[in-house]
C-alpha cells in the first residue's frame, strides 16, 4: 500500500479564523492495477482519520481498513474534521455546526477526487476519469456522511458502519428528551455548550471500554492501537449525533444504495428497524458482525466486513 498526505483548502469561512486547511490521506494498492472506486471515509466522535489505518504495535495490519480495502483493489481516502488531527483548529469548537464541517469535508473529498480523475495528486497515478466514490463513515463519521450526500450527492452509494438516526438518548438530560426533534436542531449550539462545557473536550475511559467496544471480544492489540486514532470531540456534531431523528431528514432523501453494518452488540438499537430510515434508496443492505461491537476493526470480525463491504460496492457499482 501507498500513502500521500495532503492538506487541502476547506474553502469555508469562519470569524476570526483565515486559510482553514484540511486534513486528507491517499492509500493505493502497489502494483500496475488502476482500482475504479474510491472509499471516502470520515471517522466517528472522538476520533480522527488515523482511525482507517490502525496499527497494531508488533506490525498486524489487519486493524487497517485502508490496508484490507487497497488490497481489495479499492483507493481510500480519509479526512480529518477541521478541529481534530492534521486539520486547522479554530479557537471556538462551538462555532463547529455540522453544516460547517459538511461543507469543508465536501470541498476537501471533491478536491481529491477531482485531482485523482484528471491526474494531478501523484505522479505514481495516472488520471482515472471514470473514477467514482462510495462514502463510508463510522459512527458520528456515518452521521456526517448522511448529511455530506444528502447536501451534495457527491457518493454513488455510501457504507455507514455503526449508526442508525435512534441516537443515543438515554445519554441526553431529560429536559432535552420532551423537545421536538425541531426545537432540539434549533437550540444545538446552546445544548452542545450545557453538555459538553470546556473547549475541545476529551472523553475519558471508564477503563473497560465496555461503552466503546460493546464486548471483551476486542483484540488487546486493536484497543491498544486505537489510542493513536483517538483525538478531542467537536461539541456540537457530538451532540446532534445523540439526538433521536439526528439526520433522518437527510437520511430519507439518499436515493444511492446504503451498505449499513452493525456488530450485535453495538450502540445502534434494534439492527432491522434502521433500514427503513432510508426509503428512498432502492439498495439497502443490513450486514450484521456477530459478537462484535461498535469498533468494528478491533474485532476478529473485521475480515468479514471488508469482503463483505468489498462484494457489496463492487457489486452495486457494476
């Protein structure tokens, strides 16, 4: 596999702040092989892109979902947020709406996939016209997906890996539970400021990982690597993510076809209700990880999933 680091103009403004960069990275197979399709991936809360290419401290690379997918003839391309990893940080997360990241992840994903069809990123690649993208998130990263193909139909088809629209309400104060899904969007800024009330907050482990890992099946090498992917939260999508209905009005106008893979002891609530969030898509796919939970990779599963979501795409874009 082949790595290219780019930082890339999020062509969003925000006051105060000026030249806001984006944070990306490239992965191709090694050989002469060309691959057609390229997997856009954004990462779940409190995480960043390094969350695509763990690696395991005595050189296991199957934690990497960058290095099962280019294997598997994929390009892969994953995008910091701006605030976390390489990406700039402004001073105010708070000033972080969701609208503001889609827009900056949209701008950064188009500039790759523009530079990968006319030839321009790496002289190692040639031009790939016809290249197309299938967006993959996980977690927070599916919620921000949803909302990135909803806004721009950038994706042919988009993989969401550990969500669902439920949320997470038993988390939200119960004030919070008795609005509207309306009032809730309307008031996220104030709400994400009362939750979460320092700047760029850092969760803390209770130290089982019991509520991140769903189950003792995680691989100690897994957990052990994903330190490394673990960053600060940005408030305001955090918190639109625990919200019952978060995206279901974009999740009900994606019309491409939707990978959706749930370990069985996930985060997402009852697996064979989520299908029926995207009803305008006339391809949706439920693939479920037994005894896995919400960190995919960090499970004997893994493998499964990547040939699993491999045939899936290749299939769908055939």
């Amino acid at each position: 596999m082949r790595r290219l680091d780019l930082s890339l103009a999020a062509g969003v403004t925000l006051a105060g702040e000026t030249s806001l960069q984006v944070a990306a990275s490239l992965f191709w197979p090694a050989g002469d092989a060309v691959p057609q399709t390229a997997l856009v991936c954004l990462p779940g809360g409190n995480m960043n892109r390094a969350y695509y290419d763990l690696r395991a401290a005595d050189g296991d690379t199957s934690f990497s979902f960058a290095e099962a997918m280019t294997a598997r003839g994929f390009l892969v391309v994953t995008i910091d947020y701006l605030g976390l990893g390489g990406s700039s940080k402004p001073a105010d997360c708070y000033a972080l709406l969701p609208e503001l990241l889609t827009a900056a992840a949209a701008n950064a994903a188009t500039q790759v996939l523009d530079g990968l069809r006319a030839g321009s990123l790496s002289a190692e690649l040639p031009a790939i016209p016809a290249l197309r993208s299938i967006g993959v998130g996980h977690s927070m990263g599916a919620m921000m997906t949803t909302l990135l193909q909803a806004a721009t139909r950038l994706h042919a088809a988009v993989a969401l890996l550990g969500f669902s629209t439920r949320g997470l309400p038993d988390y939200l104060p119960a004030p919070v539970r008795e609005l509207s899904r309306e009032q809730q969007r309307a008031q996220l800024p104030a709400l994400a400021r009362q939750l979460f009330v320092a700047q760029y907050p850092v969760i803390r482990s209770s130290g089982n990982g019991a509520e991140i890992y769903g189950s003792a099946k995680a691989d100690p090498r897994g957990v052990a690597a994903l330190k490394a992917a673990t960053d600060c939260l940005l408030p305001v999508t955090a918190y639109l993510s625990m919200l019952p209905g978060n995206v279901a009005p974009e999740a009900e106008q994606i019309e491409v076809p939707v990978f959706l893979g749930l370990g069985t002891r996930d985060m997402a609530g009852p697996p064979h209700a989520i299908p029926a969030a995207f009803p305008k898509s006339l391809d949706v796919t439920l693939h479920l990880l037994p005894e896995t939970g919400h960190s995919h990779f960090l499970f004997p599963t893994r493998a499964r999933l990547y040939d699993r979501l491999a045939h899936w795409a290749h299939s769908v874009l055939a």
